[in-house]
C-alpha cells in the first residue's frame, strides 16, 4: 500500500475483505484486519472481496471510501434479484 501511495496511485483496492467465491483459497481480510490496513492509509481504499452493500455499509467508518464486486451485481436466477 505505501508503495502504490508512493507511486502515486489515485486509490487502492484492498482485497479480500470477506470470503468469495472468485479466490476460495483465499484467507479474507475480515472488517477488523481491514481496518488496520486501511485506516492509515492516504489514499482511498476501495473494499473488494466478498462485497455487498449490507457489508459495506460498516467498512467507511473503518477506512474504506467504496467498494467494487462482481457477484454482487450478478442476478440470483431463482428469484431474479441481485445478491
């Protein structure tokens, strides 16, 4: 992260915040681990892993300017709303 900040990087994806199914081998970060990393952070950290709106709706408060997902915006067939 403070090497991307040293670059210059116009934000960070911090990533996995939670479980997902893209990267299940993946150990997630957890709300608390996010908050250390991101909270000192300069630059704004985007949420990334696992994301819904329910979850991020605690993770500002914890350093996180936003959040970016993939099955978040997919389509549940069995009752056509997102998940």
């Amino acid at each position: 992260m403070r090497a991307a900040e040293r670059a210059g990087a116009a934000l960070l994806f911090l990533s996995p915040v939670f479980p997902t199914r893209s990267h299940p081998d993946a150990r997630a970060l957890g709300p608390h681990h996010f908050a250390r990393l991101a909270g000192p952070a300069r630059t704004p950290v985007i949420a990334l892993g696992g994301m819904t709106s329910t979850r991020f709706r605690r993770l500002p408060k914890l350093g996180a300017e936003g959040w970016a997902a993939i099955d978040a915006w997919m389509v549940d067939p069995r009752n056509s709303e997102t998940r």
